[in-house]
C-alpha cells in the first residue's frame, strides 16, 4: 500500500524550526509561537525585508526579529526562586578583581573537552545531540584574557555561533574587559577567562560542578564576576 | 538557566554578580530572582551586540560594571537603551 502523502500543517511546519528538519537555532523561537503570531510574524518579515530592499536600512528586519524572540520566550519558565541572594560590593569598582564567565561554548583551539566523549565535535553534531548535552555536566574551559581570537573554538548546540565565530566578543567579551581594565574602571582581572555550554544538566552543574568553580573563584580572591548566558 | 544558577551560587559564596542578556531572557532571569541583571536589545547569540562593534561592546560591558556598584538589592534588572 502506498504511504499517503499529506501536506504537512502549518503547526508542524514551525515546530520543525526547533531541532527538526529545518532546524535554525536563529528561528527556533518560531515554535515557540501560536500558529497565528507565527503566521503574522512571517508575513511581517517579508513586508520588512521588501521596504529594507527600498531603503537600505535594515534596523525593521533587526527590530522585526527581536520583537518575535522576545514573544517566543516569554513563557520560558524553567526555573523559578521567590527570592534570591544578594552580596553588595564591598570597595569601589576601581579597585576590585573581576572575572567573566559565559555559557557560549568558548574554548582554545588544541583543549576541546570532548562533549560525549567525541573528539573534534561539529557544531552540526552538538545540534544534534543537544538532548544528550542536556544530561551531562558542564566542562570550564579556562581562557587566558591575552589569548588571541583566532585561537578560539565556539561550539555550542543551543545557539547560532556564526556571530560569536567571527567575533568572540559578541557573546565572550573578554577582549572588552581588557579594554576597560586598561581605562581603569576596575582594578584587576583574573588571568583566565571561563567558558563552558549552557545546554547541560542544571542538576549536575548545581550538585557538582558548580561547588568546584566557586571554590576556585574564591581562591583566585575574584570580587565579582561577569556573567553572559547565550 | 545555567548562567542563573551560577549567579544565584557565586553571590552566595560572596562574589558579586552582573549578567547580560538578551531581552528575550527577561522572563527567565525574573523567574530565577537573579541579583543584577542587564537586558539588551540584541538577538538571541549576540548580547553584547553584533560582530567588530567595539564601541557597542565596550559601551554594553562599562554600563553592566556600573551596575554591580549601583545595584542595592536582589531583582535589579536594567533595560540597556
């Protein structure tokens, strides 16, 4: 008997946006989306994206897109706290030691931490395999604040990397934190920065991994840390 | 989350924390009563703005450290302009 060949529903068609067969982690937002609010917001990029073609400036396509990630992850509830803790700062800016901390992927070309135990991961392969990553524990990549941006890998299959491949600061901004070390808007940084992907099990990091960096952060007499989720 | 929970883990362990994400985290961050937090209106994989924009970059970053120092109580979230 023949498969009969239905055409598929518009419903399928923006879930398949999140991990399926037109997976695009730039869009992957849209399934988040009612079928109706999708529906709206397409039609509205292709309104935009024509009057960008007339005018040159592409900030309605940029503001178009954002405004439907924002709708797309408003709902977002994975974790919630009443309250949460709060440790004021205990000198002035110009003198307190500063560390950042992102989960982007980073890492240096030659110390991959092998993700499942693949050696050289494709960014294909973490997208992938996410549902995987999201049970093992986070591995930190230490990156020296000197190091140069052509020695970084980004891999990380819960976001599109292409902008943090051309320029790690995007979602890494360790060069900018040197920067304003050098203006003198704080005193000191450590001597790594650290990187580790986001898409992991939150029970690992908190039970296991999490208890680790904080001892080593304190060690390192670190007074505050910047923190950048992707 | 994961960034969330380091935050929540750090400041209890005494070390301050400042966290920049995209608008599109808002709900999250909110959910999970993070000490400060900067929301910017880039997309999804680029906080701190788009590629080579040293300024933005710079600009983003200065004003996060800004508020570690102005930030009084847990749940201060800032809108970027």
């Amino acid at each position: 008997m023949q498969k009969e060949n239905r055409p598929e529903s518009f419903e399928a068609f923006i879930k398949s946006f999140f991990y399926g067969k037109r997976s695009d982690l730039s869009f992957k937002f849209i399934s988040e989306l009612t079928p109706e609010n999708a529906s709206i917001f397409i039609q509205g990029l292709f309104k935009d994206l024509m009057d960008s073609f007339d005018d040159d400036d592409l900030e309605r396509v940029r503001q178009r897109l954002l405004q439907g990630q924002v709708e797309g992850y408003k709902e977002q509830k994975n974790f919630e706290y009443d309250d949460g803790p709060f440790h004021p700062l205990q000198k002035p800016l110009s003198s307190i030691k500063l560390t950042l901390l992102t989960s982007s992927g980073h890492f240096l070309k030659g110390r991959d931490s092998k993700p499942l135990g693949v050696e050289n991961m494709t960014q294909e392969e973490a997208e992938r395999r996410i549902f995987d990553s999201l049970k093992e524990a986070p591995q930190l990549s230490e990156i020296p604040f000197d190091s140069k941006s052509e020695d970084l890998v980004v891999r990380h299959g819960g976001y599109d990397i292409r902008a943090a491949l051309k320029d790690p600061n995007v979602s890494f901004p360790y060069q900018r934190m040197v920067n304003l070390k050098d203006q003198g808007v704080f005193a000191d940084l450590t001597v790594n920065a650290y990187s580790f992907v986001g898409a992991c099990s939150q029970k690992r990091l908190l039970k296991k991994t999490l208890p680790d960096w904080v001892d080593k952060f304190v060690n390192l007499g670190v007074d505050a840390a910047v923190l950048v989720p992707v | 989350m994961s960034v969330g929970h380091v935050a929540r883990v750090l400041e209890e362990a005494k070390i301050a924390t400042i966290v920049i994400a995209v608008k599109s985290f808002e709900t999250r961050m909110r959910m999970m009563s993070l000490p400060r937090v900067l929301l910017t209106p880039q997309l999804l994989g680029r906080p701190l703005g788009n590629p080579f924009n040293e300024k933005l970059q710079i600009t983003i970053l200065n004003r996060a450290i800004q508020l570690l120092e102005r930030a009084d109580r847990n749940g201060t979230i800032q809108d970027y302009y």
